[in-house]
C-alpha cells in the first residue's frame, strides 16, 4: 500500500531583537511569529519562566494544544461516521514538563480531559450512546491522532461523562 506523505511548512521571524540582540541573556525578547501561507500570524514567545511574555504563545502551549486539537478532530470524525451526534467539545488539556539541573527538560506527560454534549441518546441499532460508548471513540482518536503518536511520552485521556444536549430533543 502506498504511504501518503503531507508536508506542513511555517515560517518564523524574530522579532525581539531589539537594538542589542543576543549581547547578554536578559538583552533580548523571545518574541516572534509564526507564519504559514494565508492563516492568521501567531504571536510566539518562550515559556514565561524562561523570560517570555505571558501572553503570547510557547511552544510548549501549542504541543498541548496541538494533542488536544487533534484528539478532537479524530474524535468528531470516529462520532459522526458511528452515528453519535456531537453538538460541543470541549477540552482542559494540560502538560507537565521537568526540567533537569543542567536546563534540558522534556514532557513527561499530557492529560487530555475532553467534556462532550452530545444529542444523540441511542445510535440506530439501539446502543446507547453513554460513557462506555464515548470512551471507545476517544480511545480510537488516541490511537489514530498523529501528534499524540508521535511523541515520546504518554498521553492520557480522562474525558468527563456525556453531557446530553437538551435543546434538539
């Protein structure tokens, strides 16, 4: 079976150069964008511990944001191809990064902790969309989310019981 390879580019430009540059470690801004094709720029920084703006975006935000983004989207596709009217989503995702005496670090976990509201009580053969039913879509998602596998730690999900969306009944 051929392999379909997708290619992702993005473009980066600093931006806290200032008029001394990297002269010392505090004489610089971590700040930059993050650019690709016609999408909004997103406003990038360091992790606020490591002298970046706290309102910006670090990398490490956007890792957890990128395992709970495609966590969602393989869930939303696993719920509409079997039935399960999802009408919200959404996710608490947090991450823990350690970092080590000589200033390497790594994630040593995700958690993802995804609230669904569905409409759908029971799928057409009469299975009832539940707790057991939503967490074999999320363990689907998890074993088909790309970033999830593609890094080197574990990532939990731990979703909150269904939440049933009253207002199309």
């Amino acid at each position: 079976m051929a392999q379909l390879l997708h290619q992702y580019s993005v473009d980066l430009a600093w931006t806290g150069a200032g008029d001394s540059g990297t002269t010392t470690y505090t004489s610089y801004g971590r700040d930059h964008t993050l650019t690709s094709g016609a999408k909004p720029p997103l406003a990038g920084t360091s992790d606020p511990g490591f002298r970046g703006d706290p309102d910006r975006w670090a990398p490490e935000d956007l890792l957890v944001g990128s395992l709970s983004q495609c966590h969602m989207l393989w869930f939303l596709h696993l719920a509409a191809a079997a039935g399960v009217v999802v009408v919200g989503y959404a996710d608490a995702a947090s991450g823990t990064m350690r970092i080590e005496a000589a200033g390497q670090g790594q994630f040593t976990d995700v958690v993802l902790r995804p609230r669904v509201t569905v409409r759908t009580v029971a799928l057409a053969d009469g299975t009832p969309v539940d707790d057991a039913l939503l967490a074999g879509l999320h363990h689907r998602a998890h074993e088909h989310c790309f970033i999830a596998r593609s890094v080197n730690f574990p990532v939990r999900v731990e979703p909150a019981p269904v939440l049933r969306d009253q207002t199309g009944v």
